[in-house]
C-alpha cells in the first residue's frame, strides 16, 4: 500500500464525480473521463498507485 487515507478519500470522490459527470458528457470525453473515474476508484480501493511507486512516493503513514 502506497496510499493514505486522506488521499484515498480524495481519489475516491473524485473518481465517482468524473462517472457521474461522465453521462452528462460529449461522446468525445466520454471514453477518457470514464477511465480516469474508474482509475481513481480503484487505485483508491486497492491502497495502490502504480505511478506513485515509480516515482518512489508513499502518503501511507505506514
């Protein structure tokens, strides 16, 4: 686990928010705001970010 809780809670909402604002959006955003929400979900469920590890960052306390 490389992700804090209150990183976690911000990915989370953010994520969600990008999904739901994904049905409200053009045909051209539909595609890329729905991975980057899905992406943010579940790197937050996970505790882990792949891209956090290459750059050798950690917000867990742990």
């Amino acid at each position: 686990m490389n992700l804090g809780f209150n990183d976690r809670i911000v990915r989370v909402v953010a994520g969600l928010s990008m999904v739901l604002f994904d049905y409200a959006a053009d045909v051209n955003w539909d595609v890329i705001l729905l991975f980057i929400g899905c992406w943010s979900v579940m790197t937050s469920a996970f505790g882990f970010c792949p891209f956090y590890k290459l750059l050798g960052h950690s917000t867990c306390p742990i």
